[in-house]
C-alpha cells in the first residue's frame, strides 16, 4: 500500500485535467470549495463537462473500461461520479435541470462528488498479477472494496448526500426556494427543512425538500438515487449529534474511522453492521433508512403544522 498516486496514474490525471476546459461558468465553484472547507475538508479536482465534451473525453482514458462505461452512461442524463484512481471527480452539467432550479443544483450535484473526494485515506493498494500490475484504491471515505464487493455504501452515500443537501439548503436563490415551495402547495415562508411524504415500495418517507430538486420538464419533484442513504444517516446524527463530528474526523483519521461504528452500534447493536453490508442501490437504501426508521424511531416518523419532521 502507499499514499503515493503511481506515476503512471498522475500523468493520465493530468491529461484528464487538461482535455476540456471545466465548463464552470455561471457556477460559484470558489463558493463550494469554500463551503466543503468550512468543515475541514479538502476537496479534490473536477472535470464539470457537456455532453458535446463527451467524445473528446472518451479519447483520454481509452483503455479505462469503468471511465468509458460512465461517458457512455452521462449522455443526456444526470450523472457524475468520484474516481479515487484519478482523484478526480466527473460532473455531466446537466443545463436541463439547471432551467428549473437554477445553478446551486449543479453546485450541489459537484459537492456530492468533492464531499467523496475529500478522504484522506485512501491508498494505492497494488498487486503483482504476472503480467501486470494491478492498481486499486480500497478505501473511499466509508465506502471499502475488494474481490468484487463494496461494503459501506450506505455511509458514504449518504454522508455525501448530506453535504449535497446542506449546501443547497444554505445557498439556494430565493426565487428557486419559493418556486420550488408553491410547486409543492408549502407557504412559501417555509425553510428547506420542511418535507413532504412520498412512498416507495410500500413504505412512506418524508423528505426534507432540500433533498429535492424539479425535473427538466417542470412536473414533479425529484431526489438521487442515494437521498435515502443522506435521510438515513441525517436521522441517526439527530439521535446522536456526536456522529456528525465522527464522519467528519473519519475523512482523515483512522480514530474517526473506528467512532463511526461505536456511535451507531452504541444506539442499536448491529445496527452498523447492518447498515455497512448494503449495496449501491436505491432499494438498498431503502431498506436502511427503513432499518433506521424501524430500530431507532419506533417504526414511525411523525410529520409536525409545518410539515417538517418532527422526532
Ligand atoms: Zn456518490
């Protein structure tokens, strides 16, 4: 293991960096660093790109099979993602939904992505496979891999998540708030802490709008694949303040690391655990916001006049 990125690996970082211009006008990116470093973090480089940057992105990392697949899969969606290889994170600017709620939900969209680059932790982990050498990166903030599986999603997700949702909660226009408030039938005094209930599958979730965002087409109201993860995680901080300060410090000392486990263990044995073995998906959130809900709420959150959730 080392802390060194491999030389090989610095030189494709820098030609990722310098193959398109990051398309960060309109966007108050010195705001969101500023924002990621009011906690201490350190968050990492970016590429924010077009889909008419695609192609040309494609032609950097021609043998990076995971790189090509998520090019592949940007186009036209809303999409971006951390490459702890690269320690570089890839934001699709999606121009459709910034239509709708204005550029804090991109900002928002690029702390998600900084908020995993901010682990320090991460090493090079590198193996001798005969022919070649095999390079991987284990550990990315919560979130460890190996042989095939992931454990800990569900932390890092959502810690992300959180990040994401207080960002935009803090540095949302005023006119974005309120248009997005009366689309929801809320006083338009309302804060972003305020939620409405949704179900999924059969279970009904209150999410606070600042989770939430208008699609492209002005109907209905959205939130990431990874918002249960954020919800979940939020809840079990305000049961347990002392967890907030923990997932901060586990970005960068090994000490924060072990208090993750201790602090939710400590609320509901093997609660941790439960939580750490879930996949990347949103069933699998589903399901630990559910455990959340179920172990350490009695089964039921209980929405207050305002509509804010009220435990
Ligand atoms: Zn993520």
């Amino acid at each position: 293991m080392t802390d060194e990125m491999p030389e090989h690996l610095e030189a494709d970082k820098s030609r990722l960096l310098d193959s398109i211009d990051s398309r960060h006008e309109g966007l108050d990116i010195e705001q969101v660093n500023y924002f990621l470093g009011s906690y201490g973090l350190k968050p990492r480089e970016s590429v924010i790109f077009y889909d008419e940057d695609i192609d040309q992105l494609k032609e950097v990392l021609p043998e990076d099979r995971s790189f090509q697949t998520f090019l592949d899969d940007a186009r036209g969606r809303r999409c971006g993602a951390y490459f702890p290889r690269y320690q570089t994170s890839l934001l699709r600017r999606p121009r459709e939904y910034e239509a709708t709620n204005g550029p804090v939900v991109t900002e928002g969209f690029l702390v998600h992505e900084l908020s995993h680059s901010t682990s320090e932790l991460a090493s090079y982990k590198i193996t001798d496979l005969g022919d070649e050498i095999g390079i991987s990166v284990p550990r990315c903030g919560q979130n460890v891999s190996g042989e095939g599986k992931s454990w800990g999603n569900f932390f890092e997700e959502g810690f992300a998540e959180m990040m994401r949702a207080e960002y935009v909660k803090t540095f949302q226009g005023e006119a974005e708030r309120v248009k997005l408030l009366t689309r929801l039938g809320k006083p338009s005094e309302s804060t972003l802490d305020a939620s409405i209930p949704s179900s999924y599958r059969d279970l009904t979730y209150y999410i606070p709008l600042k989770y939430a965002y208008i699609t492209p087409d002005n109907n209905n109201v959205q939130i990431s694949v990874t918002t249960m993860a954020g919800m979940g995680l939020e809840l079990i901080c305000k049961k347990e303040p002392r967890l907030w300060n923990a997932l901060i410090s586990a970005r960068k000392e090994m000490s924060g690391l072990r208090e993750v486990p201790k602090i939710i263990n400590g609320l509901k044995s093997g609660l941790y655990t439960d939580l750490r073995a879930l996949g990347y998906s949103r069933e699998d959130f589903s399901d630990g916001y559910k455990k959340i809900v179920d172990s350490l709420f009695d089964g039921k959150l209980s929405l207050n006049d305002q509509g804010d959730i009220n435990i």
